[in-house]
C-alpha cells in the first residue's frame, strides 16, 4: 500500500487477509506472520498472491491453525494441538469462478502432485511427459465492486494459471506411456511413471505363468527427479503381466514399492534409495525366505542323483519306459512358497477350533479338504503395504484377476495380511466376512498406509475419522437388500490403490456436503451433469458456499452420446480443472 492508495487484488474472485508490517511491502511478507500477539504498528492489509515460487504452495500447505484476538487474524503452527482447526480456513477460501473452454494444450493431464508443487500431463502421442508448476492468475481492479468484476481476457489461457518446466520423452518407439500410472515420493521430490508394449491376450503360459493372464513384452518402470526431469533409475520387466491402471498393482509406501507380477504370481519388494536407484530387496511369491530357492536346488540335486540310480536299476529289469512315462514333472510338483503358508495357515486355525479329535476331523474334512483345490488355484490379484513389515493381500480366481474392476466383487475372494520379516500369515478372510467389515469401518484409516512423509494425505475423509462418512455409509448400508452383499462391495475395495485420493480441502466432510455420485475424492471420471455440482457448508448457516459447472448449461441433443468428467483439485489452492469428454454409443442392433 504505497503512498497511502487503496489497491485491491483479486485472485480467481478470492480474498486473502494477512498480517504484515506496514513498512514491508514485498511479496514474501506471509513468513512475518507471527504466532505471537502482534505490536501496534502491524496492521491488516489486502495481500496480492504471487505463486512464482513454490516455497509459497508449501506454505499454504503447512497446516496452520486461526484464531482471532482483538481483531486480528493469528495463525500457530502444524504443531499446535488446533491442527484441524486449520482446515475450516478453506470454508472461506473456496473457488468463485468458472473459465470456460480455456485454451490449453492437447494433453492428458494425469494429477496434481499431493504437495501441490507439480501438475503432470501426457502427450496425447503417450511418448512424452509434460510437467507444468501452478503460477495462478494475478490482475489488479480499481472498480469498487471488484467481487463482480469479469476476468481479463488472459484468464482464457492455460499458460496464465501454469508454467511449463520441461517436456521428456519416455517412451521407445514400440512402447506407450501407462496415461492411469503415476505415483509421487514426495521425500525427494521423485516421481514413477511406467511405460509399455502391446497386450497379448491369449499368450501361452510357459516358464510358470498363469494360463489365462495376458502377457506384455516389456514394462518399463521410470524414476524421474521432478525438479528437472532427470531419469534416476529404470526397472524393466520382460513377458509379464503388471496391472497398470490407477496404480492397482504397484504400491509405495515410504521408499518402500510392492510391483505385483500378475502373470508369474511374484510380489517384488524394490526400495528407492535417496540416490535415486531402485534396488531389489525381495521377491515373495514361489519362495518366501532369501535362501529359500538354494534350498530346494541343493535337495533337487540330491533327489535327481538319487533318480539316476533308480532308473539304471530299472533299465536292468527292461520296465523303465513304463515307469518314466508315470513319473511326474520335478518341476511343478510343489506349490509355490506363499501358496503352502497360506494352506498351512488354514490347515492350523481349523485343528485350533476343535478340542475333539473326531469333530476337528470332521471339520478338516469339511472345511478343508472339500476345498482343498479351489485354494490351490488362488491367485494373487493385489497388493498393499499396511507398514513396513506387513502386506495386505488379497486373493481371488484368475477369471477375477483379469477383472479388478467394478464388478470385481461378484467373484469370490480372500484377504491375508503377510509378515515379510516372518514369513507367515497372520490372518485370513474371506471378502465377506463379518469381522474384516468391522475392522474396515472402523479402523479405514489404517487401511490407506499412508506414508510417514506424507502430510497433505492425513486430511483424507473416512468413516472411521469422519462421523458424516460414517452416518452415509450407515444409511447406504441400511438401505441395502442383501448385508452380505453389501459388506462384499464394500470390502472389494481393499487392499486399496496407492495415491488414489485428492486430498483437497473441499473434499473434507467435515467442512462441505457435496452428492459424491457426481464428484468424489477417488480418482475416477463420473457421469457429467449439466447441473452444477454444489458444496454446502456443514457448520451453520448450512449455506451453498460454492458450486462447480462441468460444462455450458445447454445439453446434448444426441440421445446416444454419453458425457463424462474428471476433475483435478489442486491440494491447497482454490483451483480446480475438470474435463469433459464425449462417448458416442453405439446403437443397437435390432434383428
């Protein structure tokens, strides 16, 4: 406020109030802001938010807590016991205006990283990485209602809101970047992105593989700095099978990443080293323990020798053609190692239940035996870190690992949680159970295993930390035909995708109520609505706060075309930018 004039700044129609002294007029007079009671010679002023650097989003995204003395705004640090107090902040930051058909790049943009400092995109070639850094518009109104004011011309413009800083090609010339695969270590600052050749459908199951699971060539995992753009590291995989699409079968948690080989059954331990290099720590799957594999190859040698000498004795007796053709293979005559500590696991709980020799028989028999192959033909679909000695993974039929989808939960399934340290299951449950569902309402938040570093992600609304998803999902419940179907689709959700959740304050329950069939946390497109899609306050007064129009009022006329949007919230600022898409339905045939 130079020379006394008045000058008032309208970001996207969002006021800000801050603290700074009167004779400090630079930019970066938010770091003056004190968890103090402030001198007399401070006063409050209107500030222009710049968004040139990104130590500002950090900041911003720093939860703060606000509280007013004598007036005046205060702000204490994440490390108040008021953390979430920090959060009804945003119920009066909120968008305010909507920019129509802005003219941005022909890109698909994949997210905003959960600090807010990068927006990632695609080229729609899907050879290239685009990576852009929010900037915001800033313009300046002298009018006096400047709330009404319409936005300059530029607004129009997706250079006006991001700064490009670097564009990379990834993909070889036979391969296709994975446009539903990102994930972000944001420690370092590190982002993993994947590329890939072509599926092969009905690809032969050999050297292992499950028959009935598609087969890619070469998948290539790559860990970018993200500051500029240097590739740290690359992990390929040849002929195998990684289900790519929104991050289902790759999970991060700390520098710990879970790769699941859909294809060989195989869970690959890798861990990112501060360096940037992705090292191998274990794999889990045909074997459990490290020399598990020298085992088994120092008693194969032991048995062939010993088979060697039975079948010269044989060809002494003139039988041996005979027996060699009832021998079996060698090499598919045991099943894999997290396979036997999954039967043994069972075999135990259920000799456990019974004291009775003839009733724990019969229980065997029945509970057991009677199942004894559909167990066997298990298959591991996903996984999941729940902390750094255990995983939550889930098992399920090969027609159901080809289909993790919507309708995933009409097939039968289990859940295990696996020690890595012991090699043991710890428990077992079927996708039904009535005591996994009690554990999954009530302990949810345990179940996401987000990482110690991650602060943005702890703000995740969850019926188990937020009594307004609680009370939904107790009506949707009750509501329900069938609890054990209910609890099944509700359970089909687990082990749950990695990074898969805004953590955008207007997606916090316990600040706005919004119709999640329209918009949601998830990263999922939903069906568009040429309504607009409205967040009402949920403290008093219970007031429309602010709403969000996908698209121009006026709808399709073609009955057969089908809009869909995605929206893609920044974490900390009020920016949001929601894409719409056009499918044409084919009609059907009539014979």
């Amino acid at each position: 406020m130079e020379n006394g004039k008045k000058r008032r700044e309208i970001v996207c129609g969002v006021w800000m109030l801050c603290l700074i002294h009167k004779t400090r007029g630079r930019g970066d007079v938010i770091r003056q802001i004190l968890p103090s009671l402030l001198p007399s010679h401070y006063i409050i002023i209107t500030l222009s938010l710049s968004l040139q650097s990104p130590n500002f989003i950090s900041l911003l995204a720093t939860p703060v807590a606000v509280c007013t003395v004598g007036g005046f705004f205060f702000f204490f640090s994440a490390h108040s016991s008021l953390v979430h107090y920090a959060r009804k902040f945003y119920e009066n930051l909120v968008p305010s205006y909507t920019v129509y058909e802005v003219e941005c790049p022909d890109h698909s943009f994949r997210k905003f990283t959960d600090d807010g400092q990068y927006l990632i995109s695609f080229s729609r070639n899907q050879q290239e990485l685009i990576v852009y850094r929010p900037r915001w518009l800033s313009f300046s109104c002298k009018d006096e209602d400047c709330d009404n004011h319409d936005l300059p011309l530029k607004a129009k413009r997706f250079e006006s809101f991001f700064t490009q800083l670097y564009c990379v090609p990834l993909a070889s010339c036979n391969e296709l970047i994975c446009k539903d695969f990102f994930l972000y270590m944001e420690s370092n600052k590190f982002g993993l992105f994947a590329t890939s050749t072509a599926q092969v459908h009905d690809a032969p199951a050999v050297g292992g593989a499950v028959q009935g699971v598609p087969s890619i060539e070469k998948i290539t995992f790559h860990l970018l700095r993200l500051e500029d753009g240097f590739v740290l590291d690359e992990k390929v995989f040849c002929n195998d099978y990684v289900n790519l699409a929104h991050n289902l079968g790759v999970f991060l948690y700390d520098d710990l990443l879970t790769i699941v080989s859909l294809r060989y059954q195989i869970i690959h331990i890798l861990q990112i080293r501060d360096s940037g290099n992705l090292v191998h720590v274990r794999a889990i799957g045909e074997f459990c323990r490290e020399d598990d594999e020298l085992f088994l190859n120092s008693n194969a040698q032991g048995m062939a020798l010993s088979d060697k000498n039975k079948q010269q004795q044989l060809l002494g007796n003139h039988i041996y053609n005979n027996i060699h053709q009832a021998q079996p293979n060698p090499g598919n005559s045991f099943l894999s190692g997290i396979k036997q500590r999954l039967l043994s696991f069972m075999f135990r709980g259920l000799w456990n239940e019974e004291t009775d020799d003839t009733l724990r028989v019969q229980k065997i028999r029945q509970k057991f035996y009677f199942h004894f192959q559909d167990y066997c033909d298990l298959i591991i679909w996903k996984v999941q870190f729940l902390d750094r000695h255990h995983l939550l993974i889930k098992f399920g039929s090969v027609d159901g690992g080809r289909q993790v989808s919507r309708h995933a939960d009409t097939h039968p399934a289990f859940v295990a949680v696996y020690n890595m340290d012991t090699t043991e299951i710890v428990s077992f449950y079927q996708n039904s159970a009535d005591e996994l569902y009690m554990l999954f309402e009530q302990f949810c938040d345990h179940f996401y295993a987000t990482s110690r570093n991650s602060m943005h992600m702890n703000f995740i609304s969850s019926h188990s930390n937020n009594i307004h998803a609680l009370e939904q999902l107790r009506s949707i419940k009750d509501k329900a035909s069938s609890s054990s179907q209910f609890m099944k689709k509700m359970l089909s959700s687990l082990p749950f995708s990695c990074q898969s959740l805004s953590p955008s304050p207007y997606f916090d329950q316990s600040l706005f109520r919004f119709d999640d069939k329209l918009i949601s946390a998830t990263d999922r497109h939903k069906q568009s609505t040429d309504h607009p899609i409205k967040f009402i306050l949920r403290r008093h007064p219970y007031s429309l706060r602010f709403k969000i129009k996908p698209g121009p009022e006026a709808g399709s006329m073609d009955g057969r075309a089908k809009k869909i949007s995605w929206f893609l919230f920044h974490p900390v600022l009020p920016l949001a930018l929601s894409v719409q898409q056009t499918l044409i339905m084919q009609p059907p045939l009539n014979r």
